[in-house]
C-alpha cells in the first residue's frame, strides 16, 4: 500500500511539474527552467512507475532504460543545432513506436480478447502511434534530404489517402465489438504505417515544421491512450498536454504562414511556381557591397534590426552575430533581432540560437512587436532569411506565397542580405526585396561575412 502511495504521489508531482514546464516554455527568460521542470517530473514519473506493484521482472526495464540512456544522451548533446528539426521528428518517431509496442503487447497480454472499452484505446493508441511512426521518420528524410524535399505528388493521391484511412478506421471500429482477430489488428497497425508514409509524402519542405508539430499532437494522443488502456493516469496527463500543445503550435504556425491545415496538408505546398506565377524579376539586376562599404553602414546606424534565418543555423555565426551588436551598441547604436514565426526549420529555431550566444532575452522581438520599427531602422541585416521577408507575400496577389505575413524589411532605409548565392527559399518563390533599390547583397558564407564585418568595424 505504501508503495502505490509513494507512486501516486511522484505522478502527481509529475503532472504539476510538466504543467508548470510547459507554462515557462512560454516566455524565452523561463524557458530554460521550463525545461529542467519537465525533465524532474520524467524522473519522477520514471521512478513512480518503477515501483508499481505488478512489475514482477525488472531485467528487460533495466535494459531498456540503459538503451534509452545510449540512445537519449548523443541525441540530446552532440546533434548540432542545425539538426535540431530532425532531432525533433526523430524523437517524436520513438515516442510513438514505444506508445505502438505497448498497444501491441497488450493486445497480446488480453489474449485478443480485451473489453470494448480497452480495445478502443488499444486501437487509437495504434493506429495513431503507427501512423506518427513512418509520418515522422518522413519528416527526418525530408529534412535531413535523403527524401526529397519537393511534394511527391499523383492524380487521385488524396481520395486514395482517405479510402486507405477510412479502411483502416473501419477495421478500428470493427475491433472494438469483434477484438479477437489477430491479422486484422496486424493488418491495422501496417496500414497505419503506410499512411505515415503517404501523408507525409506529398507535403513539401517548406511545411516540414507545422507538420513535426502535428506528429507531435498524435504522438501525445497515442501517449494518453496508452494511459487508457493500462490505467496510467500520468500518461493520460502527459499525453493530454502533449497532443493539445502540439496542435496549438500547429494551428499557430498555420496562421503565421496564412494557409489552413488542409492546404498544408493536402496543398502541396513547397514545388516550385508555375510559369507566370509572381513577379517577373528577367532583367532585373542586384546591387552587392563588399565587407568594408557594409560594415560603415552598420557602425554608424543608430538602430539595426537583425533578421535570422535557416542561413544562420546553417553557419552556426550567432555568436559572431552577437559579438557584430556588442560592437555596434559600444558605439552607442541599438541592435534588435525580428523573429519571424516560422523562421529555421522548427519553432522557436531562432530564439534558440540566440539564447545560446548569449542574446539578451528582452532583444528578441516577434513579428508583431517589430514590423512598425524597420521604418526608422537605418540597417536591417537578413541573415540567411528569405520567404519570410518577401515583400510578394504583401504586394503580390498572383505570388504562391501572396498573404502570408512577413517582416517588413523592405522598409527599412538599407537592407543588407547575407547569403551564399542567390536561390530561392524552401517555397521555391523568387524573392523581390533582393532587387529593391535600398537592399545590398554580401554574399558568401554568413560566419566569415559577419566576422569580416566585425573587424571592419573595429578599425573605424
């Protein structure tokens, strides 16, 4: 009795602690705490779990908490921040395998015979466990490049998608009055891996983020059926607070993009612009400024507005990033970061990169807070960003990304965009501001360009 005492009290100190995690991952000065609160109430939730009263053999846990352990540690402190993205879908991928093996094991542990009620968790555990399986080992390929990043597209691709999904339903209804088929919860669990797969196949690169967000939620909702099923209330709450976050940012990150779950889902959004389509930038021509011209503009501006994008995660210069604004502000200029929503390849990619060069948390401004500022910014310095600082997005209707919201950029009195050539972003869409009369290119890689600004800057 003590030893179900002791477990009910870690789980309810658990959930308090994931509450209380996920509340400070909203703000970026208390995120860091956030985050050490949710992993004290794992431990705990782990150790409560570990002394509950029908666990008979603790070899095969053992083993699997050492695994976890070798699998966890490289994942979480040698995976370079530009594959952070990845990291995510990856870790997605086995919280789900391990909510679809539980379903399965149990299933087996009932004999193919459990009461309604846990067949109907079983299922929604599975089916949707399995689908978040292969969706987000997609995503990885997708982000990783060893998919292709263009949606894979075929005539009559999303009727087939729902013909397989309502099947694999239906097998998932017929189960809960009829459990004991065996091949029929097999055949479930393998066509909920081939939808993973075929939902995630047609979405582009550029939709990688809302979808690693979504894969998060039916993760979560796999997590609580699990709950369900094996009466673990700290599951049930876990997961609960996993599937609902998970679709909030989803649904936010929808918004910030100005397209809808059904366009990201079924759009395929991310292949390149049909012919005509935006604004005909043919004989058009860029200005470009070397490090020296540039690095006089930012040393004498009174307030320069920096524009992270994927090109700084990609060079990994925030630091150098950091140590350009200390030198600006030491010559009594101002220095603000604009971070777009969707900016990176997952949420908040930017604010991490900063956190870690040590960026002051009250610098980071949201899209919001800072569109009416680049009008009086003397310099806005895009690193590596591109959609989300095209101007067709405002200013062209026939532009794929027409609508979406952006960071005004193109207001600011000289825009300098450091990038390595001049492709187009992940949606594929020829970027405008790179031809506006007021914008400069420095091209080449962003560390070294930055670096070399700094050491301008310091003989001025």
């Amino acid at each position: 009795m003590i030893r179900e005492y002791i477990t009910w009290a870690t789980y309810l100190a658990a959930s308090v602690l994931f509450i209380l995690g996920l509340r400070s991952l909203t703000k970026p000065d208390k995120a860091q705490r956030g985050m050490q609160q949710a992993a004290l109430g794992m431990l705990l939730a782990i150790i409560g779990t570990l002394l509950v009263r029908e666990i008979v053999d603790y070899r095969w846990i053992l083993g699997g908490l050492a695994l976890g352990t070798l699998i966890g540690y490289p994942l979480g402190m040698f995976v370079p921040m530009t594959a952070m993205p990845q990291r995510i879908a990856v870790s997605h991928m086995f919280g789900a395998l391990a909510a679809t093996l539980v379903g399965v094991a149990e299933y087996h542990i009932q004999g193919g015979r459990p009461p309604a009620a846990m067949m109907g968790a079983l299922g929604f555990e599975v089916l949707f466990g399995a689908l978040t399986i292969t969706g987000s080992f997609m995503a990885f390929g997708k982000l990783q490049g060893f998919v292709t990043g263009t949606p894979v597209t075929y005539r009559g691709q999303n009727a087939i998608n729902l013909v397989l999904f309502a099947a694999t339903f239906g097998i998932f209804v017929f189960l809960i009055f009829q459990p004991y088929h065996p091949y029929l919860f097999l055949a479930m669990v393998a066509l909920s891996l081939l939808l993973g797969v075929l939902m995630v196949l047609p979405i582009g690169g550029a939709d990688m983020p809302v979808v690693v967000s979504l894969l998060n939620s039916y993760a979560g909702l796999a997590s609580a059926a699990t709950g369900f099923a094996i009466g673990n209330s700290v599951l049930i709450i876990c997961g609960a607070l996993d599937g609902a976050s998970g679709f909030l940012l989803s649904v936010l990150m929808s918004k910030a993009m100005n397209r809808s779950f059904a366009n990201v889902l079924f759009g395929a959004f991310g292949t390149p612009p049909a012919a005509g389509s935006g604004k005909d930038v043919s004989g058009l021509t860029v200005r470009t400024i070397n490090a020296e011209d540039a690095a006089v503009q930012i040393a004498y501006a009174r307030l320069v507005i920096v524009v992270p994008g994927y090109g700084m995660a990609v060079a990994q210069c925030q630091h150098v990033v950091r140590e350009l604004a200390a030198l600006v502000e030491k010559r009594g200029g101002e220095v603000k970061y604009a971070i777009h929503p969707v900016a990176g390849r997952m949420p908040g990619h930017m604010n991490v990169l900063l956190a870690e060069a040590n960026v002051p948390y009250d610098r980071l401004y949201d899209l919001d807070e800072i569109n009416d500022e680049f009008e009086r910014a003397d310099v806005a310095l895009v690193i590596g960003a591109n959609d989300v600082v095209n101007p067709a997005a405002r200013n062209d209707p026939s532009s794929p990304i027409f609508g979406m919201p952006i960071l005004n950029v193109d207001k600011a009195h000289q825009v300098i965009v450091l990038k390595r050539s001049m492709a187009a972003g992940y949606s594929g869409v020829e970027n405008e501001l790179f031809y506006e009369p007021n914008t400069s290119m420095l091209f080449g890689d962003a560390k070294e360009s930055i670096q070399n600004l700094v050491t301008q800057i310091k003989t001025l």
